[in-house]
C-alpha cells in the first residue's frame, strides 16, 4: 500500500516553559520539600482538548538536578494551558501558561512517588489518565483541574511511557519494555490484557515514548532513541532527540528495518487538530521537550511523498 513521509515543516516554537515554584517533595537527593526552585524541567508529556475547545498539556516536571540525579523528583506533573483557539493558532512563544501542578506524591497516598509519562483521553464525559512508572497507574477528571487517583490497572505491564489508542472501538495502551514497544488491549481502563510486542529495537536501543497513529488507511509508530551514550556534560544530553518512525498496514506488527525517517524530537507527541481517532485531513503537528529548548516546543507535520533532506 502507497503511503507518505512525515516530516516537520518549519521552526519549532517554544510554547510552554516551565515556572519556577515549590517543589511539594517528598525531598530527593539535593532537592528538597517546600523548597522554592527557579529552575524547573519538563520531559514525557501529553495534549488534551477540553469541552470549550482549549487545547492543555500535562507532562513529568520536577526542579533542575545535578547531572548525577537528571531525574530527581518527577513526583508531580505540569499542567500548562493554551491561548484560545486553534492549535495553528496559538503557536506563539511563551503563550501556554502554567496551572497548578497536579497529582503530587501528597495527592496520591499509598502509591510510590514517582509519577511518569502521563497520557489522558476522554470518554463519556470522563478524562482518564494512565501514567507510570510500574505499574501503571490510572487517575479520572471531570474538567482536567481536579484529578482522583484510581490506583494500579489490574494486570498491569511492566513497563513505561503509556500511549493510548482507539483500535476498532477499543481502547489500547502502548508501552516500552528494555528494547521492545508493546501493545494490550485496555478493560474499562481498569484492566490490561494480555500484551504483545509490536516492534523490537536494534541491540543497543532502548524504546521511549511510543505514539501510534493511523494516517490515510495505514500506521505510523513514533519511537524516541535512548542510546545510552550521555558524557553527563550537559543536562540536555540526557535528552535524546532521534524520533524514528516505522509504517505498517498492521497496528500489531513493525518491522524495525522499516524505518522510513527520522524526526529531531524527544518525547515527542503527534497531535490534530480534531484530537480524534481515525484518517484526518486537518492540521498536523509534532512536539519536542527539552528540545531545542527549555520546557514544551511545537512544530506543524506535513506529509509528503519523498522523505525530509533532514
């Protein structure tokens, strides 16, 4: 079957940066609780649009670390919120603002505190959040402010970086193991079925931040490169940002030796500007953390039929 190359098309554009605020805690290695921290990052993260049409956006945020702990208290998420408008739009430097973050580790009594990679999707009236690490974890809202915790699914994978897909009316969850991405089916988003892997990475390579799509009768997955190989120099470093992208007629299965391109992105997100399920013909777009710059940036995606001169 004939299908196209995604590629960016433009510069991107730094809408979100986070803010400086108290760090809730608990206190990890030099950072601690109740602290006031001027430097915050952001990393893994997701869009929404609300019931007015407002586009949103959650993702692991946590105060600047030493380079020996990049990680160090991702024990709440970022809420960040557009201008209104469309998401061509509201592509403007600065213009999401921060809201309060959401599901502290004080907020989410008897789980672990880490919380990672949330993705959010809307059903009935009802948005669900699944997040990580293991196992994941599911949260509920009404307006996307106020959030329940719902604790573990039921025979959760043992993996990360959850990504939700509607697949003929039924819901999956997308997830990274070591060096492979996995898909099972999703019950009531209290339940996971049984798992199978959809791609294997070359040796060396670590999957993050799945995104699977359907574009024009076929699919595309989106896989972020963790190598690694960090010099722990520079903070942005340990931000990998290849992006490969694989097609396949079958959601089930990717061959890694179909690579079809690569896209400078991490953790990136494939959004439209429908946020539906299924072939659309309105505007695409990507994103990328960390870079090229500090905090969310995006980038409108065409789809051509010969590859970027990237």
């Amino acid at each position: 079957m004939e299908f196209k190359i995604p590629r960016i098309s433009g510069e991107y554009i730094n809408v979100y940066k986070p803010a400086g605020g108290v760090f809730p805690g608990p206190s990890a290695g030099q950072l601690k609780a109740d602290r006031h921290y001027g430097k915050w990052v952001a990393n893994d993260h997701c869009f929404v649009k609300d019931g007015q049409g407002r586009w949103h956006v959650f993702g692991i945020t946590h105060p600047e670390s030493d380079l020996e702990n990049v990680h160090a208290g991702e024990y709440q998420l970022f809420h960040a919120l557009a201008p209104k408008g469309s998401l061509r739009n509201v592509l403007r430097e600065g213009s999401w603002k921060d809201q309060p973050k959401v599901l502290t580790a004080n907020q989410r009594q008897g789980e672990m505190p880490e919380i990672h990679a949330p993705f959010i999707v809307q059903d009935n009236g009802i948005y669900h959040m699944i997040y990580g690490p293991s196992p994941l974890r599911r949260a509920t809202s009404t307006n996307l402010y106020d959030w329940t915790p719902c604790g573990p699914l039921a025979n959760s994978l043992v993996t990360r970086d959850p990504h939700l897909f509607l697949l003929n009316g039924v819901w999956h969850v997308l997830t990274c193991g070591v060096a492979d991405v996995r898909i099972a089916s999703l019950d009531r988003f209290s339940a996971c079925g049984e798992s199978r892997i959809i791609l294997t990475m070359k040796n060396g390579v670590d999957p993050e931040s799945p995104t699977l799509i359907r574009h024009d009768g076929t699919f595309y997955l989106f896989v972020c490169d963790w190598n690694k190989v960090w010099d722990k120099k520079s903070l942005q470093g340990a931000y990998q940002h290849i992006t490969r992208v694989y097609q396949s007629d079958d959601p089930f299965n990717f061959d890694v030796n179909r690579e079809i391109t690569q896209i400078k992105a991490h953790a990136a997100e494939v959004i439209r500007e429908d946020d539906s399920q299924g072939d659309s013909d309105l505007d695409w777009f990507i994103s990328s953390v960390e870079w090229p710059y500090r905090g969310i940036s995006i980038v409108p995606l065409e789809w051509c039929n010969e590859p970027s001169a990237e």
